[in-house]
C-alpha cells in the first residue's frame, strides 16, 4: 500500500519555499475490536510520518465499528484516560506529529450512550483540542439498512477549532464529523479558517450519492483546504463505507484521493494558494448575513 501524492502543483508550490503544511488523511476498513485497529493505526501512521506529514488525521470511529451499534458504549472511555486516548497520544510525541484521532467513544452521563468524540494532540503528546460531533445521523430508506445515532450517542454543542503553529505560518483548523458536512451553517461558525477536517464513516449508498460534492461544497463556499479521511470498504459487521478519502483545495479542486482499502492520501497546504483564492474571488468579505 502507497500513500496517494499530491498533484504536480502541490509539490512545485511546496518545493518553492511557500508556507506549506503537509497533511495525511488516514483511511481504514475498522475490525470489530478495537486492538486489531490500533495496531493498523500506528503502521499508517508511520508511513504518512515517512510521507512527510506534518498533521495527520484518523477517520471516525477507526478504533471500532462493531457488530452492534451498542459496542462503542462498551468501549467508551472516560474523558482523559484510556488505551485509545494513550494509543493516540504516544504516537503523537513518537512520530512527532500533530494528530487528530478521527473518533473514538467517550463516556457521558447517559449509561447507554456516549460522545463521538475528536481529539487533537501536539508532537509532544499533549491534548490540545476535543471535538464532540454536534450533528447525528439518520437513514430510513425502504431496502437499506436503518441507522439511528442518537440511540447511542449524545450529540455535541459547541463548535471547535484549534491552532497548528508552524514556523513559517499558524494554520487555523476547523473540526468536524462525518454528518456535520451536510450542515454548512456550522462551518460558517468556524470560519474563517485554513482546514476543514471531516473524519467520517459514509455509508455507501449516500457516499455514492453525495460525499465529493458535499466537500468540495465546503471547501469553495469557506474557500480553505478540506481533509476528509474515511473508512472504506467492507467490515467485519456486513457494513460497506464509501471511502475515497479526499484533500480538497479552496477552489474546490481534488488534490488527492483514495477510492478504497486501507492507505494515505497526502498534500500540501499551500498558504499562497489560500491568498490568491480569497484575494481574487473575496466571497468571505461579501457576507451580509
């Protein structure tokens, strides 16, 4: 397995000495039990450290996706500690990598649900950022399997952002998860930013249908990159996810993508590409509401 390269432009724009972050979306087919995962985890990891990622990013829920919607809530840890979050944390500090851990189950007052929850960790290992998805999927569709996330999970409040500072520039990341990309008003609460991240697990039937237009929507109307690692392929519990993990630019162009199977895609933010966009084309100036 290869990581996927960023296009020609990426690299010349890269190779010139611009302000440029280099990103590694992850993508996974999560087992059923959450060590099989991690282990998988950490060998993706290393070859987007090798790639030359400076932040890398998990996609939801790739420590588990059981055989029952009700495993997560077994699985779920208290917020702070836990082999998911120390699994996290020490490839952060080991790889010297900033990384988002996709989503993984934390515990909530309600016995019977819990928080899907993103994480972001600094290269020294320290915990910088939690995201709790806001928005909870749903899918009632005749001849398809039924989904209902608020049985067991609880929905999230509060938008989040956090800052990656490199030497060269601050990069502004605006998290998010998976559903949250059919609501565009919540982005528009985290702009401006550079990197909108969507771990997500689609299934395949609405990845089909909408998951390439819904991101690069985001990413032209809040003109910055988006990442989206993804799971992608067919699991343990009978599930199929779409896949096709995408790093999109701020005029809505695919610089990357992985159709399938586990593997990396790989890109460079590019900061001069951010200004060219937004100085030629200023939609964010022009908003009234």
């Amino acid at each position: 397995m290869t990581a996927a390269q960023p296009d020609a432009a990426v690299r010349e724009a890269a190779a010139g000495g611009a302000a440029t972050l280099r990103v590694a979306g992850i993508q996974m087919t999560a087992a059923a039990s959450v060590e099989p995962n991690l282990q998988t985890a950490a060998r993706l990891l290393e070859q987007a450290r090798a790639a030359g990622a400076q932040l890398a990013v998990l996609p939801e829920f790739f420590c588990l996706l059981g055989r029952s919607d009700t495993d997560k809530v077994d699985a779920g840890e208290a917020d702070g500690d836990g082999p998911i979050q120390r699994f996290l944390s020490e490839q952060a500090r080991s790889l010297q990598l900033w990384l988002v851990g996709g989503s993984l189950p934390l515990k909530s007052s309600d016995f019977r649900r819990v928080y899907n929850a993103s994480l972001a960790f600094a290269p020294d290992g320290r915990r910088v950022a939690r995201y709790d998805k806001i928005h909870l999927f749903g899918l009632n569709r005749p001849g398809e399997p039924a989904f209902d996330e608020a049985a067991t999970i609880v929905a999230g409040r509060t938008p989040v952002v956090f800052d990656l500072p490199a030497p060269t520039r601050r990069w502004r990341i605006g998290m998010s998860i998976c559903y949250d990309v059919r609501f565009p008003e919540m982005y528009r609460v985290l702009s401006p930013v550079d990197l909108i991240l969507v771990p997500s697990v689609f299934t395949y039937v609405t990845g089909r249908a909408h998951w390439e237009t819904l991101l690069r929507a985001r990413a032209i109307e809040n003109q910055c990159y988006v990442l989206a690692p993804a799971q992608g392929g067919r699991h343990e519990n009978g599930r199929r996810s779409w896949g096709h993990s995408l790093l999109i630019d701020p005029w809505g162009e695919i610089l990357s993508v992985l159709p399938e199977g586990e593997g990396v895609v790989v890109g460079d933010l590019d900061a001069a590409r951010l200004d060219e966009v937004r100085s030629s084309l200023p939609a964010l100036t022009h908003r009234t509401l």
